[in-house]
C-alpha cells in the first residue's frame, strides 16, 4: 500500500509540473501576440492579462483576479 501511495503522488507531481509547464508557455505566447488578450474563467474573473492588453485597458491597475464587470463598469450594454 506504500508503494502504490508514494507512486501515486509522484504521478501527481508530475502531473502538476507538466500542467504548469504547459501554463507557462501559453502565457509567453500569449505575450509574444501583437493582440491584447485578456482570459476569463467561467466566473468572468480575470486570470490572464498581456502587456498589450494591459496597456490599452488596465490604466495602471493590476486585472488579474477582478471580476471583468467589476473592472469595467461601464462595459455591460456595450
């Protein structure tokens, strides 16, 4: 039973690294895009902003983590 415990987290592990790994290089493709792109999760939080995206919106301000209504209020009926 330890065995299959210790071998079930490092399959976790890895999994974890190969996750992150892969969340790492869309992010620098995202950044290397000549586009603004702003990601959402399904509760329009925002969790990704790049550099263009943030220059031409975030007036300063740190998106990640607001919820996009919130961020931009006057956005809703546009």
């Amino acid at each position: 039973l330890g065995a299959a415990v210790g071998a079930a987290l490092a399959r976790g592990r890895r999994s974890r690294q190969v996750a992150e790994a892969g969340r790492r290089e869309l992010a620098a493709v995202l950044e290397a895009t000549g586009d603004g792109v702003l990601a959402l999760d399904s509760t329009w939080r925002i969790t990704f902003v790049n550099r263009r995206a943030a220059a031409a919106l975030a007036a300063g301000r740190d998106l990640r983590g607001l919820v996009f209504w919130d961020a931009f209020t006057g956005a809703p009926g546009t």
